[in-house]
C-alpha cells in the first residue's frame, strides 16, 4: 500500500497518469478524493470576495472624491490634507505583516469577517465627526486602514488555493478588476452623494451597509477551511500526510519555520524583491493620482476659466465624477488586457509576466508626463492622457501577483504577499500623497499667492510620479533576469 501511495504521488508531481505509471501491472487501491471544492462554490466564493474587495476600494477613495469639501470644512492646507491618506496607507501596511502572519496559521474567514466589520463599522462613526475634531477625523481613517489591510492580505490566497495556475490568472485577474470599479466608484459615490444631498458626512453612511451585507455573505457561503488545489497538495492529501490548509496544528509549521526564517527566505527571492520595488514605483504613482489628480483638474480649468474658484459650501464635484469613470473603464480594460497578454505571451516567453509589466509602466510614465505638460492649455488632452497613463498602470494588478503566487512556495504566499504590501506602501503610496502636497506647499510659500502658482505648484510636484513610474519599470526589467530560476526553486 504505501508503495503504491508513493507511485501516485510521483505520478501526481510529475504530472503523469496514475494508470500509466502503474503499467508495470500493480493493482491501483481504490482511492477517492474528497471533492470539498465543488466548482458551483468555488465561484460564489470568488464573488463573495470580489464584492468585499469592491466595498474595500470604495472606502479607500471616498475622501480623495470630496477633496475640496473636506479642505474647506477643516481648513487644511494641502500638506495636511495628503496626511489623510498617509494615515490611511500607514495604518494598512503596518497591519499587514499581521495579518499574513494570521493568515498563514489560523482561520482566513475569521480574520476577513473581523477586519470587514472594523472597516465598516469605522466608516459609519467618521460621518458624525465635526470640524473640529480633524485628529479623529484622521484616527478614524488609519483604522479603515487596519481593517482594510486583513482583507488585501487574506482574499488573494484563498483564491490561490481555491484554483491551479491556469484558472488561477483568471480568477486573480476578476477579483483585481475591483480595485479599479471600487476606486472609481469611491469617487463617483462620494462626489454624487455629497452633491445631491449637499452634506459630504453621507457620504460616508452608504458602504457600512454593503459591508454588512458582504459580511453576512462571508459568513454563508465562504467554508471555514479551504484546500489547496494543486498536484502536490492533493497527493500528499490523498496519502493522508497532509491536513486542509486552514485547519490546526498547520502541518507547515512542523519543521519549525518561524515568521523569520519565511522573511529570510523571500529576501533572498530575486524575483520577488525586484517585482515588490516594481510594484511600489506603481503604488507611489497610483496614490499620488487617487488622492491629487481631481483637484489638480479642478485647479486647471479655474487657470482656464473653465469653472470659477470654489466658494460656496458644497464645491463643484464633477472633475470627481469623470476622474472617478475613466479609473473604472480603463482599470476594467487594463487588467483584461494585461491578463490576456500574460496567457498568450507566457506560450512563447517563459519571462512574458516581468517585460509586459516593464512595458506598461514605461508607457504610463510618458503618457502621465504629457498629461501634466498640456494641462494647462488643453483639458481635453490632458483627460485622454490620464487615461491612458491609468490604462497601462492596471495592465499590471493581476500580472504581479500572480508572478508572486508562482515564486514563492504556498506556504509562504501570506506572508509574502504582506511583505510585499508593507514595502509597497511604506515606499509608494503611503508617502506619496503627503510628498505632494508637501512639496506644492513649499512652491506655493516661496512664491505670491494666486490661481496660478496654485496649479503650478500643484503641475510641478505631479512631475515625480512620472520619474518614479520610470524606475518601476527598471525593476520590472530585473525581474526578468530571475524570474525563471525562482519558479523552478518554487516548484521544486
């Protein structure tokens, strides 16, 4: 019997038929597989997370749609407003490694149930906060980020498990469709609400309802325990050395591996360090645009005398509302095409993954850089531009994890992708909205008050995202020089 368990797991390793690989006439036992993993709730459990990665993103870009209002309602400079968002990432990247330590040795869908209410429950209470209370306005903020962080983290892996490598893109690809809907609905939600009901505080009140939803959706259909489907993982299964990934004691601790020795090991992972600092060089470039670009709009066409300045109590939200629909259309294209490509390229390139993602941020960069060139003469241009800057950065979602998922060895893709979270933010767009706004402040102080050098100020701080945007598609390009040695060390 074991004897014929070993030449199934051998056969199931290497790809090959049981029934061939036992040809030399020995009787294969009678072994059935348990299927816990039916595809019918494979898939509702995807759009379970999908829908909780939708609200996620939603929460994330509410205060980036009613910039100006909150300017105006707590009196911020430009500085003080980016801190909003640099709580926010703060808060998010630091929770992270947490989070993936948890993930890796206890139940996922505890930690996804407790970190959606947190978020939710948070954003409810921030709608009540006066203008006096801008400190807990920003405390408010850093715990969505908490709660924001469990999800990021957690969601990813468990539709990891949940597929093998071919459906897994696909699937990957679906649920990083959301970031960009849930960014671009964060704005138009939060601009629509605040215009129609002339009160920004509401717009606050309308996701804390989808995350109740979502929570109870979590609780129904998503199981307590899911296992990893891939060759290895169901031979080892079937031979009764391995339990189901969620459950306890975690039968990939039993050598002893420490949270340090997981750490010690991916920073020595070329790939997933070079394809880490490339994807900060996106989240620096895609937190400066989320949190600036519709006030940079705002403030180009009042240079143009396209809008007037705003004075009254509810400002004009419509560079929101637009800004907020080309990040949904070209987020939705982009992770389509660039997931796409993967597939297609992946037949003829083993390196396809790492040079399509040096390739879009190459493009981005340029089209970002025109973009902020003809802003002030021509905002036609400079829409079409941005959209095209945000198509070729959303090639990328799904392509990067996915060269993580497949570096890195299963039981480490928690902690790896909380790792590559917390670089990420804490280089990219943790600081780079308060840089911004930093910067533009400085220009705006040593030069006379007026529209202006508003924009000005404004045109000349953007200009570092396109740099920016130009090493991270170096890093890309260096990733492609270990990409293949590391998914055999992986695979192996």
């Amino acid at each position: 019997e074991r004897e014929d368990t070993g030449l199934l797991l051998q056969a199931l390793l290497e790809g090959q038929d049981y029934g061939a690989a036992a040809a030399d006439g020995t009787q294969c036992p009678s072994v059935s597989v348990s299927r816990n993993n039916p595809a019918r709730r494979d898939c509702l459990v995807v759009a379970v997370l999908c829908f909780g990665n939708l609200i996620n993103f939603i929460d994330w870009f509410i205060v980036p749609g009613i910039l100006l209002d909150l300017q105006k309602y707590f009196g911020l400079s430009d500085g003080k407003t980016g801190l909003l968002q640099t709580v926010f990432t703060l808060c998010y990247m630091l929770a992270a490694p947490i989070f993936g330590y948890l993930g890796d040795r206890y139940n996922r869908k505890i930690i996804l149930g407790a970190g959606l209410f947190l978020w939710s429950g948070v954003t409810l209470g921030s709608s009540f906060i006066t203008e006096s209370h801008y400190r807990l306005f920003v405390l408010s903020r850093g715990l969505v980020g908490i709660g924001s962080a469990s999800y990021s983290t957690i969601a990813p892996t468990i539709i990891a498990d949940l597929f093998e490598e071919g459906k897994r893109t696909t699937a990957l690809s679906i649920f990083y469709i959301f970031i960009p809907v849930g960014s671009g609905c964060g704005y138009m939600l939060a601009a629509g609400i605040a215009k129609s009901t002339g009160d920004w505080h509401w717009a606050f009140r309308v996701t804390p309802c989808m995350g109740g939803l979502a929570l109870l959706l979590l609780i129904l259909l998503v199981p307590h325990r899911i296992q990893r489907k891939t060759a290895a993982h169901r031979a080892l299964s079937i031979s009764g050395m391995v339990l189901e990934a969620d459950e306890k004691p975690d039968v990939h601790r039993t050598a002893g591996t420490t949270w340090c020795q997981d750490v010690g090991s991916l920073v020595k992972n070329c790939s997933f360090v070079c394809s880490s600092l490339g994807l900060t060089a996106m989240a620096f470039v895609t937190g400066a645009l989320g949190m600036w670009m519709p006030l940079f709009l705002y403030r180009a066409q009042v240079v143009q005398g396209i809008v007037p300045p705003c004075l009254q109590e509810s400002c004009n939200s419509s560079n929101s509302l637009i800004f907020g629909g080309i990040t949904i259309g070209t987020g939705i294209l982009g992770i389509i095409a660039g997931a796409e490509a993967a597939r297609r390229l992946r037949k003829r390139n083993n390196k396809a993954d790492p040079l399509i993602c040096a390739t879009s941020m190459f493009i981005s960069a340029l089209c970002l850089y025109i973009a902020l060139m003809v802003a002030q003469t021509n905002i036609l241009a400079t829409f079409i531009f941005i959209a095209f800057g945000e198509l070729f950065l959303s090639v990328n979602w799904a392509v990067v994890t996915d060269i993580l998922l497949y570096v890195v060895t299963p039981r480490r893709q928690s902690t790896a992708i909380a790792l590559q979270i917390l670089v990420s933010h804490l280089l990219g767009d943790a600081g780079s909205p308060y840089l911004i706004g930093v910067i533009s402040n400085t220009i705006q102080a040593r030069n006379t008050p007026s529209l202006q050098w508003s924009f000005w100020s404004m045109q000349y701080s953007f200009v570092i995202c396109a740099f920016v945007g130009v090493f991270g598609g170096g890093f890309f390009l260096l990733t492609s020089f270990y990409i293949e040695e590391d998914r055999k060390e992986a695979q192996r």
